[in-house]
C-alpha cells in the first residue's frame, strides 16, 4: 500500500471482509516496506502462530516501489536541477564519528534509511521467562533525520580558475563514423545524455542515427543507448546503415549507472561493445542513492575499475565517483551524465565543436533538464583539473590542527557563565599537551594522530568533565615521553584513537549531547551547504528507540520527535554520576585499554609486543570493532598480542 491519505486502506478493507465468527483465525499486520527486520519478524510469528496471515506492506514516505510518484519526483529535480526538499539520513552515532572510512559511513546510512519510521511506532513482544523475574529498560537515539528546504538552486564554493578553457582537439575527426554507447540513463528514454549527444550532432551536421533500450534499471533511470554519426557528404553511409554498434566497436563508452556499464562490455549477446583497441570510456564508478540501499556500497571498486580498464584505450579512461561528486556540488546526482559528456568533449573523445556542445546543453535545458550548462562546464574544468573530484571527508582529514584548536575555542567562547575561563583552560591544555610531544606529526600517521587527539579532548569535555581531558592527556604524553627515539612516538600515535574511542563511551547521553552540539551542526550545514542567505532553512528530526522489559514482556516505543528529547537526554550529563554511565561492559573495555597504555608506558622494553597490540587496537577502533570487541579478546591480546585474538576468532 502507497503511503497518503488519498490511498485506499488495505487493512481496513480487508478486516470487513472477514467474518465475525473467523476473526479470531486470521492476523492482519503492518510494516513498513523498507524496514527488513521488522517484516521479517512478523513473517516469523505468522509462521509460528498456525493462523491465517495478512501482511500490508507500507511503501513510504518516501515512495520506493511507486513508478509513477517517483518519475513524478525525479521530473520535478529535473526541472529545477535540484530538490526543494533534500533528506539526508544517517545514524545518531555519526555524531560521534572521530575518523571512519567513507565505505563504512555509507553502509550505516544506508541502514539508517531503512528504518527511518515515517511516524512514532511502538510494539509489545513476548520474551522467555527467567528467574528472577527481568526489570529494567533503556533508551538510545537510534536515527537522525536533516531536512534542507531550498528557494533556490545550491552552489559550492571552487577555487579552480576561472579564466577560459582550452579548445580540445578532436580524436576521431578523421573517420566517417563515430560510435557512442551510452550505459544508464537519465529519465525515460533516450534519456537527457542521448539527447545532448543527439542535438551536438544534428548542430555540427552529422546524420544522426541512434536506438535506445527503455527497460528501468533504477529509481528514475533506463538501460541504455546507441548514437552514431555520419558525415552527410559520405555516401558510402547512405543507405543500410543501422544504429547497432558492431562488437567492441564503440568509440566512446559513457557509463552513467556501474552495473549498465559492466554489462556494456561484458558477454552480452547484444552488446560487448567495448575494445581495448579502440574504445574510449568516461565511467561512473559510484552508486545512486536507490543502489546504495540495496547494500552495493561494498562492491570491490578498484576491481570494477581494473575490469573495465581491460576493455578500453590505455590512453582513453576516466573513472570518477560522478554520482558522488554531484550530490556534493550540486546536490543532484542526476546531473553526472551531462558531467561526464564534458570530461569527454574535453578529452577529446567527442567529435563536435565549442558551440555545437554549448547549443545542445541550451536545447537540453529548454527541454527541461535545468542547469545543463552548468553541469557541462563544470565537466570541462573537472577533466583539466583533478583536484576538482576530491570531495571532503567525514572527518575533515585535510584540515589542519590549529583550524580545529581556534574554532574549538571560539565556541567554548559562547557556551554560558565561566566560558572565558574554560576557553582558556581549554587553550592551555592543548598547548602543553602538544608542547609535551614536538615531534608527534612528523609523518601522516602523526598528523592524524595529532588531529584526533584535538578532538578526542575537546569531546572528553563534552563527554562528562575537563577532568577526563586531562587524564587522556597526561597518558599519551607519558606513553610518548616513556621510549627512546622515535619509538614513544610511534606508541604515541598508535594509542591516541583507541583510547579516545574506549574513553568516549557512546551512550544515550554523550550521543545527544554530540548530536546537538555546534561541531556536528557546522559539518551538517557543511555537507548540506546551507545558506541562510539564500533562503535555506534546515529543520533535523531524530528518532529514539525506549525499551522498557517487564517480567516477560518487552515494550519498545521508536519515538520520532524533534530536538526536544534530544536536549533532555544532553542535559541530563550534569547530573548522573560518572560510573553509571554507559554499559559495563564498555566500561570494561575502557578499563583493559586505559591499562593497556598504563603498562606499554611502563615496560618500555617490550616495544615490540606493544607496539604489536596498540596496533591492532588502532585498526579495530578504526573500523568499529572495539566498541563490540569482547572482553576475553582483549585480554589475551594484551597478554599474548594480536596472534591470540586471532586464533580465538
């Protein structure tokens, strides 16, 4: 069932059509659509109860499985060239993010859409029954929801130069044919790319010829396209001519959708149309956002680029995360096939001239593909300037430490009665912490290092008190002060992650109080490129999971509010007491952590065995494993290095 009010009630209609006396035999749920688990679950109780079932599945908001809303929606972004309404969702734990990887973050968004209620949901399960008799509950920010309200078309800052581009040379002026196969596109077929290539070619007076495939392949998006130029003058082509690419003769391959493009040149009876010897490729190699909810954002990329670079020109490829790169530009992922028509109309790959390229993005805007030219251009520049595709991390790896110290203390400067005072404890504690270790950022790794111990004692404060600021310190540097050379250095930066991720448990408190918090505010509006200026209006919505267990009944309540209980659950730092906080299990592994650095500092002598075990603590609090990692694990680890934990997993 669609989701709105104009829809027809499936339950209800199906609940009159029972009758009174087999109501008892029939159970009539809800769920839904995109939230997995909670469907999976009923299907299971179903299964079990020996009763008649009915499931309505609920798709949205927003709508995943209703053709005509979504093309409705996409023509809508189309028109405008971007969306009023943008919603990005990730989980209440990003706040609290010190330094993941990119394929991590994507992942957990990915989830974190998926359970995304659309209203407050509450639920009531039968668990087994244990003596003595269970009690107990908690609450957890589960999910963050940011709405970006737009009056008009976004634009990112650029520091590439502005002066004019260079004409490119043609690389298949020479022939009487040109071939171009196009692997995903936007829209209903022939789709927006094939309609500028389309236009290009009718302008420079070519006879154009082409055939497309309009089977949907994703949210907004069909599968592919063929487009062949001819010269009018040549009348070898006349006649007989279809628009069918024999195999591997394709000269341009642009790959809007990955999996289309892998099909393009793969043993598809009707395509292969990619060869090393001749063909040219501009490849999309990241994911929309319909395929990163279907779990691709693990796929081996390096792989796929390999793959194809088999099948194209040594001289003749460009792979770029497109679909990335202009949700972060533009805030419009759509746009990267008229991105990519540039990177290869500048490269060279495209047989058509400055204006014949400049007319057909005009005649695709007149269409309705707003800011064509736009796109276009930015493509141009994108192939002469590879700087352009670098896109900012989550943890703003590039930006240097002082940066972060200064705005740190600037918003110590605005937080109540005595922020002089903690802004300035704040100032000198980071100075003699960094005083204390000169040498810390000689390399990459003591960048970072140094970058993470920033934030990790600003959060501490954050956290619970300056207290805990000054513990973390005082044992990094002495772990740093404790070995000879360059090896307390390299202890040094190999401790500050896991322990500063050991340390900030991540309970209901701390992560509210990160969600809130003027940092993750910034990096939002950051991300989102919100500009009160311009009119946008940001509104965040969060969702908290409270669970409450009874004897032998679970009652669960995921409640979706605004930043109200947020600020509650924030507020509440200052008065529950430091050992109640978080689970003891993590306090545990806080504990083993803090007295693993405490003897790497002591036994000075054992370098290798600790720089052993501090190395995987570091990777494990990289990736996440440390917050789930066990507690048996961790001892032997400390004890007998990373081989023990090996041979227990």
């Amino acid at each position: 069932q669609y989701h709105g009010g104009d829809r027809q009630n499936i339950e209800r209609l199906a609940r009159s059509m029972v009758p009174a006396e087999h109501a008892d035999q029939i159970v009539i749920r809800r769920s839904k659509i995109a939230d997995r688990e909670r469907t999976l679950q009923i299907i299971r109780e179903l299964m079990q109860s020996g009763q008649h079932g009915l499931i309505v599945l609920i798709d949205g908001p927003p709508a995943l499985y209703s053709t005509r809303q979504r093309n409705a929606e996409f023509h809508e972004i189309d028109q405008r060239g971007y969306q009023v309404m943008q919603r990005v969702i990730w989980p209440a734990e990003r706040a609290c993010v010190i330094r993941q990887p990119a394929v991590l973050s994507e992942a957990e968004a990915a989830e974190a859409r998926a359970v995304m209620p659309a209203e407050t949901t509450w639920s009531i399960d039968p668990i087994s029954m244990r003596w003595p008799p269970r009690l107990g509950g908690r609450i957890r920010p589960l999910v963050e929801q940011v709405e970006v309200f737009r009056m008009r078309a976004p634009k990112r800052r650029s520091n590439a130069a502005r002066s004019g581009l260079p004409n490119p040379t043609p690389r298949h002026a020479d022939r009487p044919r040109w071939f171009a196969h196009l692997a995903g596109l936007r829209g209903s077929a022939p789709g927006a790319a094939s309609m500028f290539l389309i236009h290009a070619g009718e302008h420079m007076g070519y006879r154009v010829r082409y055939r497309f495939s309009p089977t949907p392949i994703g949210a907004g998006r069909t599968a592919w396209a063929q487009i062949v130029f001819t010269s009018l003058e040549d009348e070898r082509w006349d006649d007989g001519l279809t628009s069918t690419i024999p195999f591997g003769e394709s000269d341009l391959l642009l790959g809007f959708d990955r999996i289309e493009t892998l099909r393009a040149v793969g043993p598809d009876d009707g395509l292969r149309v990619g060869s090393s010897a001749r063909t040219t490729g501009v490849v999309n190699t990241g994911l929309f956002e319909d395929q990163l909810d279907l779990g691709l954002s693990g796929q081996d990329t390096q792989a796929i680029e390999a793959y194809l670079a088999f099948r194209l020109t040594e001289g003749g490829r460009y792979f770029a995360s497109f679909s990335e790169l202009c949700r972060y530009r533009f805030h419009n992922e759509r746009m990267a096939d008229v991105v990519q028509i540039g990177v290869a109309f500048q490269l060279g790959w495209i047989p058509a001239t400055v204006d014949s390229m400049v007319h057909a993005a005009k005649s695709l805007e007149e269409l309705g593909y707003a800011r064509s030219i736009e796109a276009f251009e930015f493509g141009r520049r994108l192939a002469l300037d590879e700087r352009l595709d670098r896109l900012p991390v989550e943890d703003h790896a590039d930006e240097p430490t002082s940066r972060i110290v200064r705005r740190y203390g600037h918003a110590l400067r605005r937080t109540g009665p005595g922020r002089l005072a903690r802004a300035s404890r704040f100032r000198q504690l980071i100075q003699r912490t960094l005083n204390a270790m000169p040498e810390l950022e000689t390399n990459r790794a003591g960048r970072d290092a140094k970058r993470d111990l920033v934030i990790a004692l600003r959060r501490c404060m954050i956290w619970r008190s300056f207290d805990d600021s000054e513990r973390l310190a005082y044992d990094i540097t002495a772990l740093y002060q404790s070995g000879r050379d360059d090896r307390g250095r390299r202890l040094a930066q190999l401790a500050i992650l896991p322990m500063a991720e050991s340390t900030l448990i991540r309970d209901a408190i701390y992560m509210a109080s990160m969600a809130i918090s003027p940092e993750h505010r910034r990096r939002t509006r950051q991300r989102l490129n919100v500009k009160r200026g311009r009119g946008d209006r940001i509104e965040p919505r969060y969702v908290t999971r409270i669970e409450l267990v009874l004897v032998r009944w679970r009652f669960r309540i995921d409640l979706r509010t605004s930043d109200w209980l947020t600020k509650t659950l924030a507020w509440m730092r200052r008065v529950i007491p430091r050992g109640w906080r978080g689970t003891r299990r993590e306090r545990e592994v806080r504990t083993i952590v803090r007295d693993i650095i405490h003897r790497a500092t002591r036994e000075s002598d054992r370098y290798d065995h600790w720089s052993e075990v501090l190395s995987t603590l570091h990777d494990m609090a990289g990736d996440g494993r440390l917050r789930s990692a066990s507690i048996d694990d961790l001892k032997a680890l400390s004890s007998y290095g990373s081989a023990a934990v090996g041979q227990q997993d």
